[in-house]
C-alpha cells in the first residue's frame, strides 16, 4: 500500500507530465501559426511586388499604343510590402527584384530609365521617352 507522501509525489509528478505536454502542444501551435503568417506575408511581398513591375509594363505598353503627344505621370512607390526594391528598364525589358521576389518583363522600345517616386512618360515622333525630355 501506498503512503500518504509517495501519492502526493506520484501527483505531482504527474501534473508536471500535464503540464509539460500542454506546454509542448501550444508551443507547436504558435509554431505553426507563426509559419503560416510568415507565408502569408511572403505571398503578399510577392504579389504587391508583381503588380508594381506590371504597372510598369502597362504604362509603358498605353505609352506605345498612344498618339504622338501622349504624356503621363505615374508613381512607384519607395518600398514594396516595406521591403526595397530594384527596378531596370534594359534591352526591351523591366527587371524588377527585391530580396525574395523577381521578375522581369517584356516592353517595347523606349527611351530613359525608371525611378522610384514620380515617372513622367512621353510619346513624340513614335518613341516613348521615359523621364527624359
């Protein structure tokens, strides 16, 4: 038969084992949420970074279709999902980047580089100008 002293130490013991699985159980929960959201936040980054570059392709390619005296100003934004970010217009091309996310696009032929902040697009004489007057 079991003393009084030996029960106490068999519960406690065993609510230490309670305890320590619920411990482990939550700890794995928040492991995955936390998984989950840094996931989430990864898509967002990527998506927000998609549409920046194919807002450029859209200005540029609107600039192409225009008529002679098009103009226009549009603004890319400092950070994508605040994150920086790389963007170069090259050889019939918009390379767009960050630190986890690229991409690059086909244009047509234009004339002056991209920046960050307000872009002004021109069409004369059938070549689209960019930022350069």
């Amino acid at each position: 038969m079991k003393t009084k002293k030996q029960k106490k130490a068999q519960t406690a013991i065993e609510l230490i084992i309670v305890v320590g699985f619920i411990i482990f159980f939550f700890a794995a929960f928040l492991f995955v949420i936390n998984e989950n959201i840094e996931q989430k936040n990864r898509e967002r980054e990527n998506f927000l970074a998609r549409e920046t570059a194919l807002t450029i392709q859209d200005e540029i390619n609107l600039a192409h279709k225009s008529v002679d005296g098009y103009m226009r100003n549009f603004t890319l934004p400092a950070k994508v999902a605040g994150k920086d970010y790389n963007v170069i217009v090259q050889a019939n091309m918009v390379y767009f980047n960050t630190s986890n996310f690229g991409i690059s696009l086909p244009i047509q032929n234009i004339t002056g580089q991209i920046k960050k902040g307000t872009n002004t697009i021109t069409k004369k004489s059938g070549i689209v100008y960019l930022n350069s007057f």
